[in-house]
C-alpha cells in the first residue's frame, strides 16, 4: 500500500523542478498523498508554471509568512478544500545579501529580522495557525510536520546570518514538537546535506560545500542528487516515523558527523 495513501499535505517552497520542495511533493503524490503547493507574491506564478510538471496537484495557495492575512487566508483555503491536515512541510528560507558571506559584522539587524522572519520565525507562525487542521488528521500516528534544515550545530564558511537561521530553526522545532505533541502532531526537521539548486546558488561559496561534502560524508554525497532527501521527507511524513519528533533527520551522507 502507498505509504501516504488518504494523507491531505501541504507543501511550501516549491519554485523550480530542482529544488528540494519539489522533490518531495513528487514523492508524495507517487505514495499516494493528495497536495497542495503555496507560492509567495511574485513567485506563486512560477510555483503555478512547476506544478504542471507534478500533475495532479489539487491547490496552488498564495502564502506570505510575513502576512498575517494571508496566512488566515490559506488556512480558510485549506480547510474550504482538504477539511484537514496530515502533513506541512517547511521548505521556506530567505535572507537579505548583506547576510551571507561578508561575516557577521556587515548585516544590518533589520536584514537580520527579516532573515529570522522568513526562515525560522515562520515555521511557529504556520504551524499555529494550521494547527486546527493538524489536529483533524486521521492518518496512523497523527499529523506531521517537516521543516527543510541545514546542520546547524556547526559554522560554515559564508553561510554566516543563515547558519544562526538553521541553528534557532532546530531549537524551535523541538519547542514546538513539545507544544503541540499532546494534539497528536510531531514535528521534525530534516538536515539535508548540499544539493544544486536555484536558492543554494544564491549562497556565496557555494562550492565549497559542493568540493568538500563527497569527501567528507562517508558514504559519498552526489549533490545533483535529491531522491534520498524526498524519501527520507516521505519517510517523515508517513506513519512509519510516528514515534519520531522534535528530532533532527540528517540526510548528508553522514557528513555532520565527520571531524
């Protein structure tokens, strides 16, 4: 039986066929889930444009993290559609240039705020308000959320104010595993190692992680390759993970583990 078989997911961050995001909705909609996709102001055209190549995908929503009214909007939407929510998955990050590659004297703290905002903050602010729906799953196990990380235990060169990002994303998720794990709904993230995509080019030094993360992970690390990350998100998001939460899921080849 397909693994997400009658699971209703919400997918954000889905841009272009290579990102992450897109990646685990295809895999979601091979195991059986029905999704809907959210895009963000001028993007949610291109998100319209990539959602053609997945094929049946039932919504395409306009969500702003930033906007409080959209965010109640998309929860209306939501429910209007699916009635429920068994799975969110988190795939939302931004940061003003100031904030990557110059160290970590050079950003405002305004370009900061809207680092933390986009990236990290957003994750309580969706799970709060979907929260209702979250807490209507009928799936094995209950609801699951799924935010996208970056190994935040370290620092890495040029990923600056987005490593502090990542770092606070981990914590908050093991406060909100906490929160909202008596409704039935377990919250992870999953710390993928580097894959070449759109947002990971506009991250300065870039192949520095590509040069060095084969020879560090022991098992090899292909960064055109984002099946393992989509399987492992499946994975997370189905019942077979329902005793798993307020966990960090590294799918980097074993990488973060290396000296």
């Amino acid at each position: 039986m397909a693994l997400l078989k009658d699971h209703r997911i919400l997918v954000t961050g889905v841009l272009t066929d290579d990102s992450l995001a897109f990646g685990i909705a295809k895999r979601a909609l091979e195991e059986g889930a029905t999704i809907a996709l959210s895009g963000a102001g001028r993007g949610t055209s291109l998100t319209r444009r990539t959602a053609k190549k997945l094929g049946d995908v039932g919504e395409i929503i306009e969500l702003d993290v930033t906007s409080p009214e959209q965010i109640d909007a998309a929860v209306i939407e939501v429910e209007s559609r699916f009635g429920r929510l068994d799975g969110l998955v988190h795939a939302i990050a931004f940061a003003p240039p100031s904030c990557l590659g110059s160290g970590m004297f050079a950003a405002p703290f305004d370009d900061v705020a809207t680092a933390m905002h986009i990236s990290t903050y957003s994750l309580a602010a969706l799970v709060g308000a979907f929260r209702p729906l979250l807490q209507k799953s009928t799936a094995l196990g209950g609801a699951s959320v799924v935010a996208l990380d970056f190994d935040g235990t370290r620092a890495y060169p040029m990923y600056d104010w987005m490593g502090v990002m990542k770092a606070t994303l981990e914590s908050l998720g093991r406060y909100l595993a906490r929160e909202v794990g008596p409704d039935q709904i377990r919250v992870n993230m999953l710390a993928a190692g580097p894959i070449r995509t759109i947002a990971a080019k506009s991250i300065p030094g870039f192949s520095i992680f590509e040069d060095s993360w084969s020879e560090r992970a022991p098992l090899g690390w292909d960064v055109n390759d984002s099946s393992a990350v989509a399987d492992t998100a499946v994975a997370l998001l189905s019942p077979l993970l329902r005793g798993t939460t307020a966990s960090v899921i590294h799918v980097d080849g074993g990488a973060h583990a290396m000296g």
